[in-house]
C-alpha cells in the first residue's frame, strides 16, 4: 500500500447518485456547470474565469492539491500534503514536521528530496482515437492491450510534441478518454510550514469533526533552472476571506469516487475490500503507537505513517457505516432495479442490461481471489520500503526492456521520471522501523493465507515471521540508493547478481502476484467496458446531466458557506482563533490539543475574532486536500483540508443536508502568519502577489 | 468477553512442556516438589510451611492473586488487579485509579462494590467419587452430563456441611479432581493505592519488558461482621526483601495454561483463536483510544478496557509468535511424535493413540463453528455490560427453576452468590460508551457473519449497526439495578413481560449460541475424556513428575532471583529507584512516564539506592498477578506483577535462559509508603505484622 495515497483526505457526502440535486458534483474544467451556476446564482462560468483557474491550480502527486497564490512561485496546500515532504527531509535534529519553519529569505529555502507538481495545461477528448484502436468484438484481454497501447501511442506523442506531461485520462467508466497535459516541476523549495501541532490541532480525535480549529497549511516555492518560476497564472488572495452564505468554488484533484458502482460491485466492497483492509489498518496504528510509544526518535519515525493510517481508518469506517446501513443499500439497490427496468424498457437497453450480468461475473471472480491479491500484490503482507523498492528493481529489469505498451502500468513511459523519482529518493529508511513493520505483516500474512500454505513455507524460509523479517531487513542492500541505481541501470542480469534476499523475496512472491494482478486487471476490464456500455446506455436515457466519477484529475465544485444541524443543534459555519484557545483549554492544553509555545506567548496579539475554518457545501474526496477555495472573483478565500464526520461515505454518494467541506480562512492565515509567526514579508505576498 | 479475566497478566516462559527440567512448574500444594526443592536447594517444603503458605493466599475472583499481609486482615495485590474495584468506586469527581489513595485512619477505608476474595482452607481428592459417578462406556454427553451432576453433589454437600465455597477442579486434563474450599470473603474495604501513573509506570511501551520501574500495589483490608479479620495466618514481612542467587517461592493462582495441548489444538489456537482474537482486541483499542482522546472523561470511563485490551493484545502477540515459529512447532509435533511412538510400543497404548484421534476429531468440528461460536456466545458480537446483564437476566429465568445439575455452568448452585454479586453490581453503566462498544462489535458481527446472513438480518433489524446499537442501549433498562433485581426474582415470566430490547436480543440470539455452546462443551467433553486417557498413559510411561495445567487455583512455583541475556547484554535481576527517575528523564517526563508531582517533590527524601522491582526465575502465568514472593523462611520479599517479554509463550511452554517473573521488592514498597506518600502507620502495620 502506497502510504502517501493515504494522506489524501475524503470527504464529500452520503447518498445516492441518480440524476444531480443540490450541489452535488466534482466537474470537468472542459464540461462545467455553466448552466446550473447560472440558473442557481447568477453567475456565469466564463472560459477566462475557468482557465485561469485551472492554470493556478496544483496536483501535488504525493497525493493531494494545492494552488499558485504569488507570482513568484509561492504554492500553498496543506500541511498533511506536504507533511511526506517535509518527513523526508527531516532528521532526529531537526524536525521539520513537529517544529514547523519559515524561510525569511530565498536562500533559506529548502529543497524538497522527491516532490512533484503538476499543472493542468490544456485537455483534449481523444476518445473517437482511443476507441478506433479497439477491435470491434475484440476479446477483453486484446481489447484491454489495444488500449493501452493507444493510449500509450497518445501519450509518448503528446510528450514528445510538447514537452509536457501527458496522460490520457478514463472518464465516465470508459465513456470517454481526456488527454490532459501538466507542466511538471519537480524542484520545489520549502517556505513555511507551522508546528503539525497547529495544522493538525485536535488530532485524530478531532479529524473529520467540527467546529475545528485547524491551520493545516504549508507554502512551497517552484522552481526551475534555480529560479523562482514567474508566472501570471495565480490566485489573487482575498483579505476578508470566505463570508456565510457566499456562493464559493472549489479547484481540485478527488482522488476517486464509486458513485455509479452496480450492487455486487458495492457488495464486494462492504464484505472484503473494506472489512479486510480496516483489520489492516487497525493492526497497524495499534503497532505503530505502541512502537512509537517507546522513544521520542520511534515516535517520529512512525508519524508520518501513523497519520495516514489514522486517517484512512476514519473514512473507511465512515463509508462502511453507509454501506453496512440497510436503508442505504436498499436505496442503492432500488436505484439500480429502476434503472434497468428503464434499460429493459428502452429500444436499446439489451446491451446495457448485459453489461450487468458481466459485471456480476466478473465481481464473483475478483470477490475469489481477491484475498491472496491484497496480500501478495497489493503488499499487506509486506509493509515495508525495503520490500516495495526490491520489488521495484526486480520488476524493473524485467519490464523496462519490453515493448512500452505491454509493460505494467508503473513501467509505463508517462510514469518513468516519476518511477525513478521515488526509486532513488534520499529518504531516510530505519531498520528497526522496517522490521517492526515488515515483521507484522508477515505474521498476518501467514495468519491469513495460512501457516500450511506452500508459499508462505516458502516465504517463511523455516524462520518466524519476525526472525524472518529481521533476517530479511539486515540482509538487504536495497536500502543503499548508489546500489539501486546500480541494479537498476544493470537490468535483469544485474538485479540477479546481486542476489539480495529481499529482491529474492519478491522473486519467490512475482509468478503468483503477477497472475493476480493480471487476473484482477482482466476483471477490471470487463468491468471497465461493462461500464462504458452501461454509461453510454445512462447518457442516452438520462442526458449529459452527470459529472464523471473522480479520477485524481482536475474537478470543479461549487457551494454555498453554511452551518448545518447536529442532532438538533446549529453548527455555525465558521470558527475563530478565540474558539480554538477554548478548545485547548478544555482540553487543559494537553496533546492533542497543546498548543506551541508561540501560541501561548503571542495570544494577546491576535484579533481573536478573526475567521479561522469555515464550512461549505462543496463536494469533495480525498485528494482534494489543499484544493483552494475561491470566490466569484476567482480569489483565494480558504483552502480545503477536511470533510466533516458525515462525508465519509461520499465515496458512494452525495447529500447537501450535513455533509461539508472544511477550508482554513484566507483571512485566519494572513494573522498567524503576521501575529504568530512574526511572517509578515510572507503575507505580504500573498497579500499583494509578489515579493 | 469478560474482561476483568483479562486484566490478568498472563507470563512464564517458551518452550515445550515433556518431563520438567530447569525450573519449570506450578506445582499443587497437596503434592509439592517437595523432593526436587530438597535436592536441589537443600531446603525441606515442611507440610506446616505450605499450610501457613496456603492460608495466607489469597484469591481475587476478578482475576488475580493476594496475600495477608497483618494480622488485621491487610491483604497486598497489584493495583492492576485492584483497578477494577477502583474503577468501580469511582465517579467524575473523584478517582481513585488516577490519583491513588490512603486510608490513614479504619474510618476513611473505602468499601468496594462487588469484589470477593477467597483464601483456600483445604484440598481433598475426590476422584474416584466423580470416576465412580460416570457409567463405563457411556456416551460423551450423558458422561459430561453424570459428572456435571456428581460435582454438583459434592460441592453442595460440602457446602452445606461446612459453610465454605466448595470448588471441584478438574486437574491433569481430568485425570484428577480435587475438591478446593474457600474461606469466602466480600466486605472488602480499600487502605491504599498508589497513582496508577507510579503503578503502571511506562504504560503499554514498558508492558512485558524489564528492566521495569513499577509500584504496581494495592492494599485492601478484608472484614467479616463490619471488623477487619483477625489471622496469625498472614506472611511476615521481609524488610530487606529478595537478594540476588536467593531462592525463592511464588504461591499464587495462575489461570491457565495448555502446555498438553496436542498439535491439531495448537493449530485451532495459532490458525484460528488467537487471531480472531487480536483482531478483534485490535480494534477495540483503536476504538477506545481514539474515543478516550475526545475528552477527560471518555478515558476515563475507558480506561480499565484499554488497559485489559492492551495487556491482552501483547499477550497474545508474543504466544503467537511461537506458535508461527517454525522451529517451535516442529518440537511439539516431534515430541507428540515421540510419545505416540512410545504409546505405539507400550502394551496399553492403543487407547491413547485412538484418544489422540479422537481430539483430532473433535477440533476438526471445533474449528468448523468456532467463529460463529465467538461472536454469538463468546460476545464477540455483543461487547457491552448491557448485553451482558440481558443475556443473564435471560438465562438466569430459564436456568434456575432447572435441577441444579442441567444448568448452564455459570448458573450452578456453588456460583450464584458470585453471581448474582456481578448482577446487581452498582457498578456505572455509561450509555454512550456502550453504544460506542456495541455499534463496533455490531458493525464486526456483521463483517465476519455476513450482512446477509439471517441472523444478523434479524439483530440488525432494518438498522445501521450503529443505529441499531444506539436503540438498543437508549431503550434497555437493565442499566437499572432494581429492574434488574425484579426481573431475576420474577423469573422469566417477568423477564419476558419487560420486553425489554436487549433481553429480546439476547433472546433472538439465543437458541443458536446455546446450540454452538452444547456442541463446543460437548467437544471440550470429548477432548476433556481423550486427554485423560492420554494422561494416564503418560503418568504409567513419565511417573508423577509433572505438575498439571494451570486452572486458577493455587499453586507452588520455586525459583531464583536472576538476572539474564538480552541480545548478548546482561539485564541486572534488580532495579532501584534511581533507574525510575531515570526512565522518566528520558521520556521527558511526558506520559505514560511521567511521575505524580509527589514523587518529584519528594525525590530527595528517597534512598534512591533501595531496590524496586527484581526478576526471579518462577514459573507463573497470568492470574499469578499479585501472588506473594517469599523467601525461604517463608516472609514476603515481593509481589509479582508481570512477566517478561520472553514469557509471553509460556500458556504453552517454559524455559528458564531468558524468561523472567516480575516483582515489586518488599523493601521498595516499605521506602514508597514511608518517603512519597507519608504512610508511615501503614508500613509500620506491614514490618509488624499489626497495627
């Protein structure tokens, strides 16, 4: 499991997803609500307005979003997207994530070791070539090949043509293929971050909760050939911020949502996707805070994971909450009843009403395999960097040489820059924290694939699953980056030579995790096109009405800033810096709830009533962390960080009622910066958009 | 689950159970290792020395062990064992776990609500009466149902002859049952504890680990007729406590072990129940620890769970560990191998080969329900105190008009004092803490049996899990203790009036938890039979050298204080208080290794070189938690509060090179009462023996 993937928040809102009510939707910059805006306020979406915005926003591909807000490079985003960046280049002296920083000057800045951001250029429907490529009546594995290797076709082209990273992009189920182009920076320098204290003030406890009090922030700065990048592509900030009641967008990246998912497809979810992978997560956080429990240094070590694992343990039990509800399932399960009755009805709903049955079968297939998948090719059974790198590197040599379009997807040549990106990273990797992680997930991998198993034998070599992943930690040198670009540069003959057990490890494991993953990839496919026809057959019968499910692609929202009612009570929309000195003093100013030493001192300083979060009723996932939140003027006035307790299950479906989004205020930002943290050049800034 | 059962530490040590060597055993006090000690030691265990022993023990049926220390009925244990009856005395206001307490005066002693300690008066072999009272050849049911009913017998009849609670065990996995009678106590009163912050110094990190720093005691005064009890039986107290290379003895009640277990069972518990069980102990502690950190008071109400939870969860860990070692594993079924061979030649060895079949057997059946049998008897599903009391204000209506033999065991006449005392506990019942448990134990029921299952269809009744739980606990009123007290008497005609929701649950459940109940009793008959054909055999090949499995009862272990080998680094057998500042330097201070504030004030006044905590070679497992350590002359020199980590396997096995019995020193406990907590009158009643 990718643990950055998992610092992307989700958020959005419960229920279903038939024709679009409220303000559900997460848009395509090439197909916005024009219309419904218009209708709804007022306010027309103009193409100027729209690209602006989209040439300011930010994909943060460690998982997240953010905006341009100077035109000196200044990138903002949150804290918990950039926190991976700022744990690598931390060290037991200096700590980075707990003690936050500020770069008073430009050569006070400090270089991230393997950050990524892309900026959305251009989006090109290239759907009609995609589809031309696939034989008609083509079997699903050709059909999947053809694809991919047109898509590959496309995206080397685009490359090469233009310089800019090019991926075509899956819409609408296999509706239809986007081609959108990023600038892609990859030498960005740390600015400002606060203590994680204060981005993260409340905790876990208080994730996904509201009121909250959170200045989940953090400031990069872009560079390219050592300068600064200049551009007029930003978001002007807005010094009053974000009022109650005002109409706000949100310019973002949701990570994923299954809002179309047929029954069997949720069904699947709730019993094994889920279930399985919340056991995993509860192991782990119940692992990593013992560990960490033990030493300073330990704690520090497991934080950055701990984070996500914390996290993602919330929004899984949220979304299974919906899913495990009968009234939820019921309604999902009628909603799918009446849309094939219509598809029964319709001329042409044969096809569509087939595509049903495919998807049934297929799901029965992955449902089979699908536990031997997570934990041989997924890597529940192998927590670790050491295990992900040597898989890397043994899977490297044997890819890199074949033809582009029949590699795995992260050999990929759209994919390789950033491949190698991870693969050499500096980052620190600890030992101990290796074989604490890797040492548990042997063990419940010989717990769930079974003690007997022939390849957990194999696995086990005779050891128990610690001495093993002890043995396993101690004699790898895949931790030596000179040594992975060595094998890696030496292909298969190389990587075989080194004999290194861990590479051997995931030797012993790739036969059967690769037919896993081709199987499930197989499955994925016939699901995919399954889909596409079931899409294609929705759009005849129900209009162009719908946005596409979320794919880590740029999306629009649009909302309103508005409380809501908790078990009868109002919640107010926004929160203040004097809520947030109540909270911690409710909490005697204990962890999670202690405040920095500044915080204290600096209190008397601050205008207490300023805004600091606020609510809206945008609708956003995981990956739309850092999204910002911009007003009719196309302003910066907050920056998206959380959902509330009541999206968690948005994944599947929306609803308006309790369900919102979280933004730290624009305004709340500009005072701590100046009152707190004494950076007042740095909110000059952003004030006035350049230095 | 009961989870005062798992505040029982659970320690001893690795390896394999054939005939005793080092200094393995928990041995019966009416057949002492009387020889081996002698040759060994040159010490004589005296017939007048075990009986003083004997009756200066004692038993806290919530799981753990004691001893008389005065002759006023001052009786020492762990303050984790005592944290449930502190637990339950105190309120919001006052706390009695967190900041410790000291009765200086008979007055200010503080009575408890439902605690009952007994002390052993006598053991009587009954065997051949309970071997006379099953038929020859009679069928597994009708047998377990014949020796039911002639214990019940026995222990009536003791009881009623001499007004003592009146125990059969069954020993050597029913080769042997003796009849224990207890001097039963429940006017029990608290005299001191100290903050659990100095009792449970280093919280879960340091949990299983030494070198530890741990006050970990609790003392209570016992009274009959509103006086404290008047005894010459009670232990002398040892100034200056336990030496290094000193023998020493351990008299305690430690609470189970299998070191006879054959390899299918050792499967069943390494395949099936110890995972189910961590999984289970894992996400209860993610869930109350994520609870107790929203507010003050949601830990503390959680607090004596957590604390369970945690232990247990380490516990388990650290068993399992050996279980999915293959070497560990290839030793037991080797030495099973070896025996069966021995059996394969002797004469009279084809009933215990065919009883080994037999076990296989009924494991087999074992495994195949054993799920369901967790969540719907074992309360998996259902962890609350409210489906608790339901359940047995359920039973308990269609148990007890039933003759005293057929009833479910926990209805039997020698239990229903313990019983009914658990029952109308005014013990706090907190609703939103049980809707919380039991909305995840619900949400966990469903995942493992199936949202479509029709049983879990039922419980659900149309509702989310949390839904469904919220309505349950709103609903219940068996939270009321004298609605609980008018159902039991109205029997299960008023019970069934009620319609109460949770008893209806508990009653929609019922019939298929009885049946899983009947058939997994009906297997441990089966086994239970199997394994004393098997033990007769090994006493007819191996003579009486072993001791039998642990089962809560008294027991004799011996050993020596000693130091061992951590990773080729020796860990002194003894620690001092110096070393507790120390630790707690190193921790900055921050919890769980922060010390109270007497303790800083008061440092100087300590002689920081007097010992605190040592190790002792002393075979003990959970339930041993507060057994007395006495030296040779019988005086107490310490009480055990834990094992090691390398005890951790030892419910299967013992081996003396590195696994190690915890103990507060006598002497460390004399210097905390007199220097940090002014208790001068208490530690003089202690090195007195009288107030």
């Amino acid at each position: 499991m990718n643990l950055r993937s998992l610092s992307a928040l989700a958020a959005g809102c419960v229920l279903l997803a038939t024709p679009t009510r409220s303000e559900e939707g997460m848009w395509l910059f090439n197909d916005p609500p024009r219309a419904q805006v218009k209708a709804r306020y007022g306010f027309d979406l103009t193409p100027a307005w729209l690209d602006h915005l989209m040439k300011s926003s930010v994909r943060f591909n460690s998982g997240g979003s953010g905006s341009f807000v100077s035109g000196d490079g200044l990138v903002i985003t949150n804290h918990h997207v950039g926190l991976d960046a700022l744990q690598k280049m931390s060290t037991a002296e200096q700590n980075y994530a707990r003690t936050g920083f500020y770069a008073a000057t430009a050569a006070a800045e400090v270089k991230c070791l393997d950050l990524e951001l892309n900026v959305l250029q251009s989006i090109t429907d290239v759907t009609p070539r995609v589809n031309a490529a696939v034989p008609a009546g083509a079997a699903d594995d050709a059909a999947a090949a053809a694809r991919r290797k047109v898509i590959a076709a496309i995206e080397k082209e685009s490359r090469e043509g233009t310089g800019l990273r090019s991926d075509v992009v899956t819409l609408y189920q296999g509706g239809a293929y986007h081609l959108y182009r990023y600038h892609r920076y990859t030498d960005i320098r740390l600015v400002f971050a606060p203590e994680q204290q204060a981005a993260f003030f409340g905790g876990d406890p208080d994730n996904f909760e509201y009121p909250r009090y959170d200045l989940d922030i953090c400031l990069f700065r872009v560079y390219e050939n050592n300068q600064p990048v200049r551009s007029a592509q930003f978001l002007k900030w807005s010094a009053a911020g974000a009022a109650k009641g005002e109409l706000v967008f949100v310019s973002g990246h949701p990570g994923a949502t299954d809002r179309l998912l047929t029954v069997p497809e949720l069904e699947f979810i709730r019993d094994q996707r889920f279930p399985y992978q919340l056991a995993t997560l509860n192991r782990w956080e119940v692992l990593l805070a013992a560990w960490g429990a033990r030493s300073d240094e330990n704690a520090r070590r497991a934080k950055d994971d701990l984070f996500g694992i914390q996290n993602t343990r919330k929004v899984r039990d949220g979304a299974l909450a919906a899913l495990q509800d009968p009234v939820f399932m019921a309604a999902k399960a009628s909603a799918e009843e009446k849309f094939k009755q219509r598809l029964a009805a319709a001329a042409a709903g044969a096809p569509a009403l087939a595509a049903y049955q495919r998807i049934a079968v297929a799901q029965r297939r992955v449902n089979e395999h699908y536990l031997r998948y997570r934990y041989l090719e997924l890597g529940s059974g192998f927590f670790s960097d050491s295990f992900a790198i040597a898989r890397a590197l043994l899977r490297a040599g044997d890819e890199r040489p074949k033809p582009h379009g029949d590699r795995l997807g992260e050999f990929a040549d759209a994919r390789h820059e950033s491949l190698e990106l991870d693969l050499f990273s500096d980052k620190p990797i600890y030992p101990d924290y290796e074989i604490l992680k890797l040492g548990d997930s042997l063990t419940d991998l010989t717990e769930k694939l079974g003690y007997d198993d022939p390849l957990v034998r194999q696995i086990l070599a005779g050891q128990s699953p610690r001495a093993r992943a002890a043995a396993l930690v101690l004699g790898t040198r895949v931790r030596d980056v000179a040594e992975r670009r060595r094998l890696y540069q030496g292909g298969a003959a190389a990587v075989a030579a080194a004999r290194d057990p861990m590479i051997e490890l995931a030797r012993l494991v790739d036969p059967e995790a690769r037919t896993l993953r081709k199987l499930m990839e197989a499955q994925d496919e016939v699901k995919q096109q399954a889909q596409a026809v079931i899409g294609r057959a929705r759009f005849a019968l129900e209009g162009t009405s719908n946005y596409p499910d979320a794919t880590f692609t740029l999306r629009l929202s649009y909302g309103t800033v508005k409380g809501y009612e908790e078990a009868g009570k109002p919640v107010a929309a926004l929160t203040d810096f004097a809520g947030l000195y109540r909270r911690s003093a409710e909490h005697h100013d204990r962890e999670p709830f202690d405040l920095p030493p500044r915080w204290i001192e600096r209190r008397a300083a601050l205008a207490l009533a300023t805004p600091l979060n606020f609510v809206s009723t945008c609708d956003i996932i995981g990956g739309n962390s850092g999204s910002p939140t911009v007003n009719r003027a196309g302003e910066f006035v907050g920056i998206i960080f959380d959902g509330n307790i009541h999206s968690l299950a948005s994944d599947f479906g929306y609803d308006d009622s309790q369900c919102r989004a979280l933004s730290v205020h624009s305004a709340g930002i500009i005072e701590a910066l100046r009152k707190v943290f004494g950076a007042g050049a740095l909110a000059d800034e952003l004030v006035n958009g350049h230095r």
